[in-house]
C-alpha cells in the first residue's frame, strides 16, 4: 500500500507497530512539568493569564504529538520507510512545535518577568530573517545524507534530529502566532506575507527536490529488508510529496490564521 | 488565402492606426477645452462603430463560405476521391499514402494515438496551407486539394512534447 | 484635484490596502523580468546564438508560458486594488493573504518545472502531461497543485472585490450601474459607480469564471492521474483548460484598462466619468469576455460547430466595446488636452498603441479561414505578446509609476521617459518579428528552428535586449523610489 515492491505496508498488521520508548517518554513528562513550573513562577510574580488553561491545553497538546508522532506506527517505522519518517517529522514542524507556541505564548505576553540574557536571545532569535534562516539551515542539514544516515543509525542522533526540528520551526511560527505586542511577533500584515512565503519555499524546495529525485538520497532504506531500489525511490518520492502537499496547506491555514485584521491587533 | 496578404492587411491597417495614434500624441501639445471636442468625439464613436459592426457582420458572412471543415470544403471542392489515413504519435507520424495527385480533393482521416497533434501541411517553399487538430478519441477529418506538383512536408504543429519539432514526413505530390 | 482622483483617502484608512497592493504590482513586475529573461532564452536558443537542449527549452516555455500569465496579472489586480481603494472599503487582510496563497501557487510551477521537469506547456493539454517522458506524473501533479492554489488566490481576491464594491454601493446591480445602464442613462437616482469601480466588479466577475472554470478542469485531472477515472475527453479539457486560461490571460487587459481610467485623467487633466457608453461597453464585456476562448479551437474540427461560430463572432464583438468606449475615449482624453508627459503617460501611450494593433491581429487571426494559415505559427504567440508587452504590461508599469509619483515625494530620474519610448520601440520591434515569421508559417513551441527561420530570432533577440535595458533602467528608477512611497502610505503616528 504505502511503498511498491516488498517494503509495502500493510496497513491491518501496521496499526498494532507502536514503540513505547520510555526515556523520551520520561523526558516529555520533564519538559511538561517545566511548563508547570514556570506557569506557576510567572504567576507567583502577579502575572494572572486569563487564557493559561487554554495555554495550558495546547502545550499539552503538543506534547502528546510529539508522544505520538515517535511512538505509533508512525514512528516506529521510520527506520523502514522514508515516507513515515517524513510524517513523523510533518507531525512535529506544523502540529507540535505551533501547538507548544501558542502554550507558551501567553506566558510570554509581556515578558518582562524575563531576565535580560534572555529576553534579547529571544528578540534575536525571533528577527524575521534570522527565524526563517534558523529553520531552513536545521531542517536542510539534518536532510543531508551523511546527517540523516547518522540519525537512523544512532538514537542520541535521532532524538537530537528530532529535537532540532522541534526547536527550528518552534521559533518559525512564534513570530507568527505572537501578538505584535509580544516579544518577537511580527508587526505588520506585509511582514507576515514575506515571512510566510519565504517559509514556505524554503521548505517547497527542499520537498520538491527529494520528491523529484532521480536517485535514492538515504543508502539506508535501500538496505531494509524487502525494500529495492525501486520500492525505495518511490518511498522516497511519497515522502517529497508528504512534505511538499501537506506543507503547503499548512502555510495557507498559517497565513489565513495568523494575517489579521487591524482591529484585532488593538 | 496567404499568410503574406494576411500580414500585408495588418501592416496596412496598422499603418492607419499609427497614423491616427501618432497625430493624436503630436496634438496633444495644443490644449483645447473638452467641451469643445465632445461632439466630434460622439460622431466619431457612433461612424466607427456603425462602420465597425457593418464590416464584422460582412466579414463573418463572408468567411462562412471559406470555413476549413470537411462540410464546407466539400461544397466548395468537390467529394474527396482519395483518402488518407494520418495518425500521430510522439513523435512520428503514420501515413497510410505518400505520395498523392494535384488537383483532386483528397480527405485527410487524422487521428493520434496518445496526445494532442496538429497535421499541418507546408508547401514546397515552407508556406503553411491547411492545418487540423490530431485529437486522442476522435477522428478530424481535412479536405484539401494539393494545387500543384512538388514536395511537401508535414509538421506536427500542436506542442505534444520533447520530440515535438522533429515530428515531420513528407508528402510527395505529383500531377495526374 | 477631485475626490475620485486622489489615491490615499484624508484619514489614510487605505493605507494598508495601498502597501498591499503594492506588494502585489512589485511581486508582479519583478516575477515579469525573471519571466522576461526565460523568453529571452527561448529566443536565443531559436536563434541558434545559445542552443539549449530541447528538454530545458520546453521546461522554460512551459515555466515562462504560466509564469507571465500569472505575474502580469498580480500585477494588474495589484493596480486595480488600489484604485478603487479611495473610494471602495478593501480588506487589507483578504489582500495578503490571497497574495500568500497566489504566490505560493506560483511557487509550485517554478518547482514542478525546474525542478521536477515537467514541460507540458502551459495549457497542460490533456493528455501531455500524462505522457511525459522526460517528466513523471509527479511533477505534472505539481504543477496542478501551482493551478489551483492560482485559481484559488485569484477566486479570494475576486469575491472580497465584489463582495466590496457591492457593499461600497448598496448592491452588485448597483455596483454595475444597472438601472442607469438599462434606462438608457436617462435614471440617475443611484449614486453611480466611478469607471474604474464598475470595472473592478466586471473583472471579479469574469476572474470567479475563470477560477471555477479552472476547478472544474482540474479536479477530473487529478481524479484521472490518481486513476479514479480512467480517461477524460479530450474536448472536454481543452474547451475547459482554455476558458480558464485564456480567460485568466485576456483579463489582464481588462483590469488594466481599468487603470488608465484610473489614472490617465491625471495627465491629461480631463476627467473621465462615468457615462452610458463606458456602462454599456463594460457590462457587455462580462458575457463577451468569457465566449471568445473557443477561437483557440478552430482546428480541432470534433468542436460543434455552433461553438466555433460563437469563437468567431464572440471574438470579433468584444473588439467594438473595447475600441469605440475605451480606446477612443483614452485618446480623445489625450488629444489636445496639453498633457503632462512622463514615463506614465507614455507607457499609457505605448499600451493603446499595442492593444489595437495586437487586436488587429488578433482579429485576423480569429477569422476561420485565416486561422487555418497562422494556427500555432507564430503569429499566435506575436498577438498575445503585443497585447501583453504593448498593452497590459504598458498599462501596468504605468500605473505603478503614477502610484509611485503620487506617493513618493522624490523625482523620477531624468532617463525614464527616453527608457519608456525604448521600451515602445524594443517591444514594437520584437512583436512585429512575430508577425513576420508567422507571416512565414513559423511554427510556435519549437525548441529548435531551421537555419532559414533563425535570422528572425536574432533580429528579435535585439529588440528584446532593448526592452531589457528599458525595464532595467525603469526598475532601477522605480525601486529606488519604492521605500519613500511605501512609507508614504502609513499614518504620520506610525502605526501601520
């Protein structure tokens, strides 16, 4: 179903593959009560949110798919087939790391509970173009054949990879999702527009070459068992396509969400 | 009809074009009150488009008679005594005769066997003549009558792909 | 200067609008040049000067084909948003983010393109892009993908613009001066819409054609690449990818015919009101505009013949509303009006000049018997290209100059108007090489010409070297004002 040739999924046996991975799932719990903890830092100091418990829920929510997105099926296959591994990553770029933003967004609303190293790292950080820079330089280095061999190869590497993508579009969408009067939002309409389009052809470019691709970009999944190098090809072609469509409906919902009327941004 | 008395048409018109376009330009130096134009301007409108619409509705009768379908063409020219069967393919065409007479109507049965073709039929001097659609799922059918000996080519003329510009045969006509 | 002219309103409540709609005509004229310099390549290679391999030429026919449609006319509606701006309520946010999704589309063409191969051509004939052997399905599914996010960009801009100009208006039948058109003039109780506003709705009107007309092409498309059906007429797509094309291409002259009514009473110090005939004319062009595709069929003899009569006589119709209100009026606004001379008027100038004479040949060319001589030589590609680099590119570069002037306070360089005239003669010249050698029955979409047809292209390559030169010097003259007129359009408190 998914891939031609022996690596074809079968989507009845594929269902049951979860991979319980405890220490990632420790950690998640980690950064979860971290989030608490601030939660509960930030409002000692007099900062009562009103929307903390919507906050609340897409942190969480994040976090669950960054549970998810490694231990189902999903990920689970991702040593065996290009296209989940790129499913997996989709499921961390464009629904985890926006769900944890607009968790953290409102703890961040004025900011000035900060201390000052990390109040300028983060206005650094979040410069439209060094944002957009920082994701197109972690995503694409990572999709380099030696990194992404690594990746598969290695679990601290992978955890890392996947921690890198995490943390790269993390800091893509906040300019986004946050209020121009929240440290690093983006203050104009027009700036949006730019941001996002170039957003969104960093990552077209970087799908469309894998999907287009003449040649298998990863000797790995040529050598999982039953694959050929056809089955391979047309794995790798899928997940070009997994990241190319979905993608770019991704960045359409994130420009008709995040482009606002002036009213509201009073 | 030739493509030359076709281009000289559009010279000449274009010509009277620029004319008028240029002298308007060139008087644009000399202001006049609008008010005082507005008349001469409505004559003008209404004399063109009256003159316009007259010449359109002559013309379109007029080309009614010369239309390229096989019905028209055979009212004009005669039943075709010979058939032709064109079909093409990337990038090659298969013609069932290649060499035929002058001066006959011959029917041109074109189809194709993948995408969109066009059978276009240049003179010995590489003048387009007569042209039809090669059409997957359907069969286009051109009546012409070659007016004289000589060879001539056929090009696929509808963009169909790599091999699009090579996709040539030739035809050699000679006289009964 | 009356209310109607001015480009900002007092409180500069349109400001916002104003930076988006020139994100739009600079995008536009920017993605124009890189497109430019993909048809100064396909000339070159013609020429015989650069060979490039028959794969690359139709990869950058096909990219230059959907590039320029698709850039010319962001650029137009980037102008015709701005126009009715002062006097019609736009949505700044609805601006962007059609722009987004419209650019993104665009980014999709260029991807499946250059980087997935695909050359089908723009029309995307079905079934070519099926029957790619240098390119997958893939690619050619990419390149959909680019047609629908367009359509849809152009479809979000189309329905905000109506939805706008009925609102601004008190209804859509009002925005089209309706009652006024119907009672010959003579019923003036509603307040009637300014020129350009009354354009505005036609163009949405005829572009949600044009963008459906695009959806229904595409989804059996897709349906047939994913194999959910097993073929598709070939007719079928070709009257449907034509009346979404064709369409999108012939509406870029239209919309920016809306812009001289815009903009060219500034120059000439005459206004241009509304009046019965520019009612008439213009609600005529709704139907008009959509019937004449079907002259792009005249030889595929399987099209009824009811349709290729209505290709011939919808072709020759929409002339007479364009020539006798638009063009005429345009050039009685001009003669003797002592007019100011710029850059603008021109490009204004230079865009009447072609839309006739690419007309004139356009009308020749869309009477059947002729057709059957000049169908798919170049003389095709020479009629489109006058009305687009003699009429709507003129028109919009024009435009976009007059915004510029109105809103920077610095100068246009002394070189533009020399720059604009080369531009006239670059673009006269590269045009009529087109009608020559097809006058010769050069045949369109060949990556390699025959030694006797490569002089013509180098005498085009010249010409179009001209042209670059003279968007050269005009974008370096413009850009450079681009920043100064951009700011001129916030609120002095800064807020944006």
């Amino acid at each position: 179903m998914i891939a031609d040739g022996g690596a074809a999924v079968e989507l009845h046996g594929f269902v049951w593959e979860w991979e319980w991975e405890l220490p990632l799932l420790i950690a998640l719990l980690a950064v979860e009560g971290g989030y608490f903890a601030v939660r509960a830092w930030s409002a000692r100091r007099g900062r009562e949110r009103d929307r903390s418990r919507s906050a609340l829920a897409y942190f969480t929510a994040g976090i669950l798919v960054v549970a998810f997105a490694v231990v189902s099926p999903i990920g689970a296959n991702d040593e065996r087939l290009l296209s989940m591994h790129m499913l997996e990553h989709d499921l961390l770029m464009w629904v985890a790391a926006p769900l944890m933003v607009l968790g953290v967004m409102p703890l961040l609303a004025k900011a000035d509970w900060m201390p000052a190293l990390a109040r300028r790292s983060v206005i650094l950080v979040t410069r439209p173009a060094t944002a957009v820079t920082i994701a197109t330089v972690f995503v694409w280095a990572w999709h380099a054949p030696s990194a992404y061999g690594l990746a598969l190869t290695n679990d601290a590497a992978h955890a890392v990879e996947h921690l890198c993508y995490l943390v790269a579009y993390f800091i893509y969408w906040w300019p986004l999702i946050a209020a121009p009067s929240v440290i690093g939002g983006l203050r104009s309409n027009a700036a949006r527009a730019g941001y996002l389009i170039a957003g969104s052809l960093q990552s077209g470019l970087l799908a469309a070459l894998l999907a287009f691709a003449d040649e298998p970009w990863y000797p790995h999944y040529l050598h999982v068992p039953g694959a050929t190098a056809a089955s391979a090809l047309a794995d790798q072609g899928l997940a070009g396509a997994l990241m190319l469509y979905p993608g770019a409906i991704v960045f359409l919902f994130a420009a008709v969400l995040t482009i606002r009327t002036r009213e509201r941004e009073r | 009809m030739s493509p030359h008395v076709v281009f000289v048409t559009l010279i000449v018109l274009g010509a009277v074009w620029t004319a008028c376009w240029a002298f308007v330009l060139v008087r644009s130096r000399y202001p006049l009150p609008f008010e005082q134009l507005e008349r001469s301007e409505t004559t003008i409108r209404l004399v063109l488009l009256g003159g316009l619409a007259i010449v359109s509705i002559v013309l379109f009768a007029v080309t009614i008679r010369w239309l390229p379908f096989p019905n028209t063409r055979i009212a004009r020219v005669g039943a075709p005594q010979i058939v032709v069967r064109a079909v093409g393919m990337q990038w090659s065409w298969e013609i069932s005769r290649r060499e035929l007479p002058a001066g006959i109507p011959i029917a041109f049965a074109v189809g194709s066997r993948d995408v969109n073709h066009d059978f276009a039929i240049y003179d010995p001097g590489g003048r387009l003549l007569a042209q039809v659609q090669a059409m997957p799922g359907y069969t286009n059918h051109l009546v012409y009558v070659f007016p004289r000996a000589g060879e001539y080519t056929v090009r696929c003329l509808e963009y169909c792909g790599l091999g699009h510009h090579t996709m040539s045969v030739r035809i050699i006509v000679s006289d009964r | 200067m009356p209310a109607s002219a001015r480009l900002m309103t007092p409180d500069g409540g349109n400001g916002e609008v104003l930076r988006a709609s020139l994100a739009y005509m600079v995008a536009g004229l920017l993605s124009v040049l890189l497109m430019g310099l993909l048809g100064l390549l396909m000339r070159v290679d013609q020429a015989g000067m650069l060979v490039i391999s028959p794969v690359w030429f139709y990869r950058v026919m096909t990219l230059h084909g959907s590039g320029m449609i698709a850039s010319v006319l962001l650029a137009a509606i980037g102008g015709i948003a701005a126009a009715v701006s002062s006097t019609t309520r736009l949505s700044a946010r609805a601006l962007w983010i059609a722009l987004v999704i419209y650019l993104m589309g665009n980014g999709f063409v260029v991807l499946a393109t250059l980087v997935g191969g695909f050359a089908g051509g723009w029309t995307v004939l079905y079934p070519l892009p099926e029957h790619g052997l240098i390119w997958s399905l893939g690619s050619a599914l990419a390149m959909y993908a680019g047609y629908l996010f367009v359509a849809l960009g152009l479809l979000l801009f189309c329905v905000h613009l109506l939805i706008a100009l009925a609102r601004s208006h008190g209804g859509l039948t009002k925005a089209l001066a309706w009652r006024y058109l119907f009672s010959f003039g003579r019923d003036t109780r509603d307040a009637l819409p300014r020129p350009v506003e009354l354009i505005a709705a036609v163009i949405a009107i005829d572009g949600i054609a044009a963008a459906t007309a695009g959806a229904i092409y595409l989804v059996p498309l897709f349906a047939q690449a994913t194999h959910l059906v097993t073929s598709v007429d070939a007719l079928f797509a070709k009257n449907f990818v034509l009346l979404f094309g064709h369409t999108m291409g012939n509406l870029s002259i239209y919309v920016t015919a809306g812009l001289v009514y815009a903009a060219l009473p500034a120059y000439t110090k005459r206004a241009w009101p509304m009046t019965w005939p520019v009612a008439a004319a213009w609600n005529l062009i709704i139907p008009l505009m959509l019937l004449n595709y079907s002259h792009h069929l005249y030889a595929d003899f399987a099209q009824p013949l009811t349709l290729q009569l209505l290709g011939e006589i919808g072709s020759y119709a929409v002339a007479l509303p364009s020539f006798i209100v638009t063009i005429i009026g345009a050039l009685a606004l001009m003669y003797r009006s002592g007019m100011r001379w710029g850059s603008a008027s021109i490009f204004f100038a230079l865009g009447l000049w072609g839309w006739v004479f690419g007309g004139m040949g356009a009308l020749l060319d869309s009477t059947i018997p002729v057709n059957q001589v000049m169908h798919n030589t170049l003389w095709v590609a020479a009629h489109f290209h006058t009305y687009f680099v003699l009429g709507a590119l003129a028109f919009a570069l024009a435009y976009l100059t007059y915004v510029v002037e109105m809103l920077s306070p610095l100068a246009a360089r002394r070189g533009s108007d020399a720059a604009a005239w080369l531009y006239g003669v670059g673009g006269a010249g590269f045009v009529l090489v087109f009608f020559i050698s097809g006058a010769n029955s050069i045949p369109r979409r060949f990556a390699v010409h025959l030694p006797q047809w490569q002089p013509y292209a180098r005498i085009a390559v010249a010409f179009v070297v001209l042209i670059a030169l003279s968007l050269a010097w005009i974008s370096w003259d413009l850009g450079t004002r681009m920043r100064s007129a951009w700011r001129a359009t916030q609120l002095p408190s800064g807020e944006s």
